[in-house]
DNA sequence: CGAGTTACTTCAATGATAGAAGTAACTCGA
DNA sequence: TCGAGTTACTTCTATCATTGAAGTAACTCG
C-alpha cells in the first residue's frame, strides 16, 4: 500500500489513521488482540488475500504495532503479536464495536462480544472520564480546545464550534 | 470504492469498518464534527481530490451517516451534516486521537485539540465505564464475554482469552 | 515415499486513486 | 454588459493497489 502523508499532519486522528494503515489492519489488530497469532489463522479468519496479508503485518511491524516472533526452529516458524503500542489501540476498536452494535452494522441484532463488568457482570461503555476521579463527564460538561499544538485553521474551527454549544 | 463484505460479516467492528468505508470518510467524519459543512472546505481541509471526495459523501449519504442538504436556490447549493448516527461516530475519532497523541503519530509533541471538563478544566480519557455508575471500571475487572450472537469461533476465543488472563 | 502443514511469493487481471483540467450556474463590481 | 470570482462538482488518464489463483520451500508425520 502506498503511504501518503495527509494535509493536516498536526492531527492526531490522520496521524493514527495514517500509522495504522486501513481496515485491514484494524480487522487484523482484532484478531490478534482476541489472540489469533498465525499467519493461516489470520488470513481465515479475515478472508485477506496472502498477498495483502504479508504485506500489512509488514507495515505493521515497521510501525512497531505487531511483532513477528520466532516460535520454533526446525521448521522455521513465525507468529505475530501485538506490541503494547498496538495493544493500546483497544479503544478503537471498543469504540467501534460499540458503534456498530449500536446501529446494526451487521445486520444481526445480536452482538457477538460483550465488554462486562467481572464483578457485577453489567455491560460497559466507553465514556470520557475524569482520570483523577474516575467518573464520567455529562455530554454538556465536555469541552474541546485548541491545544499547544493548535495551528489557526483549528483555533477559529473550536471557536465557532463552542460558540454553537446551544444549538 | 468497492464495496466488499468481509469474512466475519457478524463482526460488529467488521461492519462498522464497511460501513464507515476508509480513511478518508474518516477525516470528513471529524471535519464535519468540527463543524465544517462546505465542499471545498472539506476538499482543502483533507487534502482529498474532487472525485474522491464526491464519491465518499455520496457513499456516507448513503449510508446515513452525512445529509446532503440544500442551503441556498440561487445558485443552487448544498452543505454536508452529520446524521445522528454520524455524530456518534465521535468515540471512534476520539479513540484515534487519544492513541495518535499518547504514540506520537503525528511527530509532533503538543496535540492540537484536547477534551477538557467545562467545570474543572482537567483532561479527560476515554474509559470503559459502568453506565449505572457512572464511574470506570479498572482494567482487570474488564471481561470480554460472548454476546447472543456469538458463533462458535468467537466462543472459543473469547474462553482461551480469558483463561490466558494471569499471562 | 507421499500427503500434510505453515508461511509465504509470484502473477495477470481488475479496480481505485491522484492530480490536473474542465464545466455549469450563478453573483458581484465597474 | 463584461469579466472575474465562487461553489460544487465531472471527466480524464496514468499510476498504483488489490484480488484470486497458483506455486514454492522447508519441513513433519505415518
């Protein structure tokens, strides 16, 4: 796959989409996070062709997001883990199955994965929290704002975009 | 851009990742949450070329997650919106920015936009939480478990899953 | 010895994308 | 009324990526 770097390479959300490549590579960082490791395990579970499947794990190994790991020697074999940069990406893809449970992008009513609570066994969502408390914000307590790393295009875009809080 | 099911059409991350389509409509998903409506706004923001562009809001119109809608008559005109269903996209673009300022993926240091408490002032994370409590959950009370809809693929990932939980 | 497993590579055909140029329907100022 | 500007596109071609099928290498196992 071709890299490209987008217009707007201060943002963080084209900078992730840009390290993590496309779907496949999210589809394989499922997998590999619910402990798939092998190379024919992924290519099945996926239905990725070899081709496109090399080359992704490639890219995400040089993007230290996966890591290929001998596991034995005679004959030689490799299987593939997530390193603890690619396991940190669990909020994206919770994020996005929380998504598409939510609006049916299966077409199945029923999800397949549910993220409990092993104590009280109650369903968890993801929200923004106060790490210092550990509570989550009401939806009308979040504010977004430029950061040090803001340019002015982002600055005026936060502006209007707090301005139109009532709306 | 072709549109194609992938293996594991029960995988709500899977559907989600087909629904939404690539990167692109990502970046137009969080243009327009920062309230940018206009076509060539979009084109410049993105750094997209025009057929592109076209053909990823007509896909997202398709698919309910942006409106196309008149604003003026003469000369006819038209502004993109996110639907309901678009803006609750915004945990995924979180998600992403979130991984994309902790891991850097932009190269520079300060992230340009950050989540704050209106109230407090202080930084806010994504986190799973307890929608009853509202208060999250710490990482080893989480348990990922099979849902309704879960196959027996999944079934027995999610049981090696949790036994390999001490590791 | 022959079949099976694992992890790939190679290839030809098809499909998507970038970048540049062009178009339609207006408005506005001189 | 003329010409420049704005907005939202469409069209084009060369290049690039992807698919799906087939092949390969280095083993193991019966």
């Amino acid at each position: 796959m071709k890299q490209k770097s987008f217009a707007g390479m201060r943002c963080s959300i084209a900078g992730a989409l840009n390290l993590i490549g496309d779907r496949w590579a999210l589809l394989l960082i499922r997998d590999l996070s619910l402990g798939l490791r092998r190379y024919d395990d992924l290519r099945e579970s996926i239905g990725i062709p070899n081709a496109t499947l090399t080359e992704r794990l490639k890219l995400l190994v040089a993007r230290n997001i996966v890591e290929r790991r001998q596991y034995q020697d005679r004959p030689l074999r490799f299987e593939y883990r997530l390193t603890p940069r690619g396991r940190d990406l669990w909020k994206v893809s919770t994020a996005l199955r929380e998504w598409g449970d939510r609006w049916n992008a299966t077409g199945f009513d029923a999800p397949a994965v549910e993220v409990v609570d092993r104590l009280t066994g109650r369903k968890l969502v993801l929200a923004l929290v106060d790490p210092k408390t550990g509570s989550a914000i009401p939806r009308d307590r979040i504010q977004y704002r430029p950061g040090p790393g803001a340019d002015e295009t982002v600055r005026k875009l936060l502006g209007e975009l707090n301005l139109g809080v009532g709306k």
